[in-house]
C-alpha cells in the first residue's frame, strides 16, 4: 500500500492489440502508486490486430514515388493486374525489386515487399516526304528524345517549314523533342520563288514583268 507498481508495459496476444488495463472499466495505469486497500483484478484488454497474417506490397512509379500500398493475406500469390502501368510513349517491362531483379508476378509472399515500376521509352519512325524530287527519308526517333530533321534544298523555291502529312497539317519543329505516341508524316512545304524582269532601253527601264520559277516571261511591246 501505498508504494509503487509497475504492471506489465506491452503484453502480447497473437493476431491482436494491446489497448491497456482496465479495473472496473476505467482505465488502469501501467504504474504508479498502489492506494486501495485490498488485492485487485486489472483486465489486459486487447482488439483485433487488422494486419496479422497480412503483408504490404508497396509499388512505386519510375521516379520513386508510392502508388499503392497493397495489404493482402500473409503466403498469399500477388495480383497487380488491377495496376494502371500505361504511360503515354513507353512500355512497360514490369515491376523490379529493390535489388533490381524481376517480380514475377503470382508470387507467393510471406513478407512486406517493395516494387518499382520500369519503362523504356519506344521508338518510332518519322517519315520525311521532302517534295523536292529526291526520295522519302526515313528517320528512327526514341520518345522524348531530341530529333532533327534534314536541311532540304529545292532549285527554284524557298523552304518554309514542316508540316504533318495528314489532314491537321500541324506545323512541325524542325528538331525539338519527340512527344508523339506513334510513327508521323512530315512534308516539307515550300514557296515558289518570284523574279523581276527588267526591260532596259539603254540606261532605262521601260517595263517591267514579275515571274514565278519555271514561268515564261510575257514580253512587253517593243519601244517605240
């Protein structure tokens, strides 16, 4: 009586939680200074532990960041097939270990698990339609990455830009990053070039004609 106790801190009852001593329904503290003046009964009370016999399978995208945090039955197979995995521009080459090996998916696990997702950025085929003359080009371009396209020449024209070959004939970047998710068209567009045709009379210019490349020159009357 009247001196100091200390109960038991963290009693344990497999598959549940410890919520701590009750005596007559109250709360009963761990330890203190003992002031009834008869023998007692405290209750350890105890819940339901939600995780006994579970494991976590955390999943991470490619920069690391969680996703999902999976909580399923201890020497349980996995199912990750409800796991969004497309990303725009990539495949997906599945989920990775921390020590980089494969999961293989279906396993069974008896432990907490970390997985990282992986990609690889897919490759695609821009095809130059260069209207000049010379053939068709062919260039090989990885997602995300930097391309260019060629230099044209064309004899009697300007070059202008680039444009889709398709009904949108959205203008294209000459180099720049690639973001389309599949193989394009390009065509090159061109301004025709325009001369001027003096008509001199001596020193003189008595008329003048403007002509597109490749157009005949209409003449002027002769000078009087």
């Amino acid at each position: 009586y009247n001196t100091a106790y200390t109960l038991e801190t963290s009693p344990v009852s497999e598959g549940e939680i410890f919520e701590g001593y009750f005596f007559n329904d109250a709360p009963f503290a761990t330890s203190g200074i003992y002031t009834y003046t008869d023998n007692i009964t405290v209750e350890a009370r105890f819940k339901a532990d939600p995780e006994y016999n579970k494991v976590h399978v955390k999943l991470y995208d490619e920069n690391n960041k969680l996703i999902q945090d999976k909580i399923i039955d201890k020497n349980s197979k996995a199912d990750l097939s409800d796991i969004n995995t497309e990303k725009t521009g990539y495949t997906f080459k599945g989920w990775f270990k921390a020590d980089g090996s494969k999961f293989v998916e279906g396993s069974v696990l008896s432990e907490t698990i970390s997985l990282y997702a992986k990609y690889e950025a897919n490759t695609y085929t821009i095809t130059v339609v260069k209207n000049n003359g010379e053939p068709d080009q062919t260039i090989n371009v990885v997602y995300g990455e930097t391309y260019t396209l060629p230099e044209l020449t064309r004899e009697g024209y300007t070059f202008d830009c680039y444009r889709l070959d398709d009904d949108t004939e959205q203008k294209i970047p000459a180099s720049g990053k690639y973001a389309f998710a599949d193989d394009i068209a390009v065509k090159a567009c061109w301004t025709i070039n325009t001369y001027k045709v003096e008509f001199m009379v001596g020193a003189n210019v008595y008329a003048e004609r403007t002509v597109n490349h490749g157009s005949a020159v209409v003449l002027p009357d002769a000078p009087a």
